[in-house]
C-alpha cells in the first residue's frame, strides 16, 4: 500500500463529496474516483462530525429544533445538497415514468419537479422532527453514525449492481468495488452504530441499537437493489443519492424508535 497514493484517494473521495478545497498536488485522473469509493464512508463521518459539532454548539444558545435545522444546514453546505439532489431526481423519475428510457431522461433532467420537490421536502421535515425529538448526545452520535453508514450501504451497490449510462458524472466511481475495497468501506462506515450516544464505551443496548439497525438497513438495500433493477436494469448516480438519504432517514428512525420503546 502506497501511503502517499491512499491520501490522494482520501482527498479525491473529499473533493467529489464535499466543497471542502483539496490541495492542488491530489490532480485528478477518472480511476482516482472508483480507488477513492473506499473512503467514501470517512468523509461521511467528517461529514456527520460537523452536523453534531454545529448542534451541540447551536444547542447551547438556541432551542433544539433550530440548533438541528443549522446542523442540516451545515451538512446541506459542506456537500452542496449532493445526495438531495440525487433523492429528488430518483422520486420524479419512478414516480413520472412508466419506461426505463423515460425514468433515465427524468433522472438526467436538472429541473425539479412536484413529486421530488414533495419527496425533500417530506425526508428533511422527518430528519428535522426526528433529531429534535432525541437527547442531544444521542442526536449528534446518530448524525456521524448516519452519515458514515448511509455512504457504505449506498456504495455497497458498485459491488453488486451495474452502472446503466453510457456516460455520466458518476461514470468514473462505477466500476465493480472489489470485495476488498467494500470491506474497506464498511470499516469506516458501519462500527459507529456501535456508539449511537458517542464514544462512551459499549453497553447491551448499544449492540441491540446496532443489530437493528443493520437489519433494518440490509432489508432496504435489498428492496430498493431489486428496484432499482426491475425499473432501470441497475442503477445511476442518483439512484446512490437517493439510496444515501432513504439509509441516513433510517438510522435516525431506528434511533427515535429506541428511545419511544
């Protein structure tokens, strides 16, 4: 392993996901991208980390429901709203569309229409009301545990399904992940379900929290892999962002189901 060659994958995967600048010695070569997708839970983390050190510190000054919506605009502005976008496109296209080609020129369309306008608005609402409704250091765990699981299970897809354009701006991630780089992928993405109150030592229901919370996440990326292929064959770039946010909305449930039960 090159360390040299693994930071430029780090900060390649960094520079696709986020407006954060890179340096300019990373360059940029399209098979970076598809070596990158193993860090691409990491940056999910970093991610996660600065919605809970933005609502931890809004939460001190602010009532909780507005430090959880200026931690979600802090996300939305560190990734430009990336996997949102994703989300919007999918649902207009599924949902306006009867073929694959019409599902696929939807998909391509930059205009947002009304059932992707009602999907966002409905999937930010449930991660607004949600978060609020958890004790602070559970909310903030859950946001770094969100962000990093959503991206392992969202680009476990490059390891089983096919890329279905012929071009397109994901074109260079989509290559088959190999068994190594997938595993790679869920150890920076899945052990925080293990700490959904942060990093205090494990406990019984920290496990129990996680196994139901893999479960839940196995079971909707079965359905929506075998979606994605009864309607398109495979799956798009934005078939990865909707699947992201469908992930990250998940664990937050599971979180708040925790606690009501």
């Amino acid at each position: 392993m090159n360390p040299l060659a693994e930071l430029r994958y780090f900060f390649t995967a960094l520079g696709y996901f986020t407006r954060v600048p890179v340096p300019r010695w990373v360059g940029y070569e399209p098979h970076y991208l598809n070596a990158a997708a193993r860090y691409f839970p990491l940056v999910g983390m970093l991610i996660g980390g600065v919605s809970a050190l933005v609502y931890l510190a809004a939460s001190r000054v602010f009532p909780v429901s507005i430090a959880v919506l200026l931690s979600m605009a802090s996300s939305l502005l560190v990734t430009g709203a990336f996997h949102e976008d994703g989300l919007a496109d999918c649902v207009d296209a599924f949902g306006g569309a009867y073929t694959r080609d019409a599902v696929l020129r939807i998909m391509h369309d930059s205009r947002i229409g009304a059932f992707g306008a009602i999907a966002l608005m409905i999937s930010l609402a449930l991660k607004w009301q949600t978060l609020a409704a958890l004790p602070p250091t559970r909310a903030a765990g859950l946001m770094i545990a969100a962000h990093a699981a959503s991206r392992a299970c969202a680009i476990s897809y490059l390891a089983t399904l096919d890329y279905v354009r012929a071009e397109g701006k994901a074109k260079p991630v989509a290559q088959r992940l190999s068994g190594a780089a997938l595993l790679c992928a869920a150890g920076f993405g899945l052990p925080w379900l293990l700490w959904p109150d942060g990093p205090r030592g494990l406990h019984a229901l920290d496990w129990r929290f996680a196994g139901s919370a893999l479960a839940v996440l196995a079971a909707l990326r079965l359905a929506m892999g075998r979606y994605f292929v009864r309607r398109i064959g495979g799956y798009t770039g934005d078939c990865l962002g909707f699947a992201q946010q469908i992930f990250e909305l998940s664990i937050y449930l599971v979180g708040l189901a925790w606690i009501s039960s």
